[in-house]
C-alpha cells in the first residue's frame, strides 16, 4: 500500500511538471492512506547547461527521505 501511494504521489508530481516551465519548478503532493498522511515536495530547475532537482518525501510515522541530483551536457 506505501509503494502504491509513493508511486501515485511521484506520478502525480511528474504529470505537473511536464507542463511547467523548464527553468524553475516547484511540485508538491499528499496522500492519505490507512495508516496516516504521506507528502512529496520537488524544486528543479536548469542554468547554464545543467539542471537540478531536489525531492523530500515525508511519510504518515513523520520518517524524511531527501534526494538531489544534478545533470549537466
């Protein structure tokens, strides 16, 4: 059920990004689900050949999981 909810909150994120600026953006989500309320919040963005991302989930114990990347041509 968590990997469910994850994966809904990750899609729905991505779907609203795709349609957002490429320079900057910034995304976030909820979910509830049996055992409490989860969130995910992504910022990115692209200068000078590379871009970035930053994304922190929360789950319904209160745990935070952050992961950043950055790419550059």
């Amino acid at each position: 059920m968590t990997r469910f909810l994850l994966s809904t909150l990750v899609i729905g994120a991505l779907s609203v990004a795709a349609a957002a600026d490429a320079n900057a953006w910034t995304r976030s989500a909820t979910a509830n689900g049996p055992r409490g309320t989860s969130s995910v919040t992504a910022t990115g963005g692209c200068a000078n050949g590379s871009c970035s991302r930053n994304v922190t989930r929360t789950g319904p114990a209160g745990n935070t999981y952050t992961r950043s990347g950055t790419i550059s041509r």
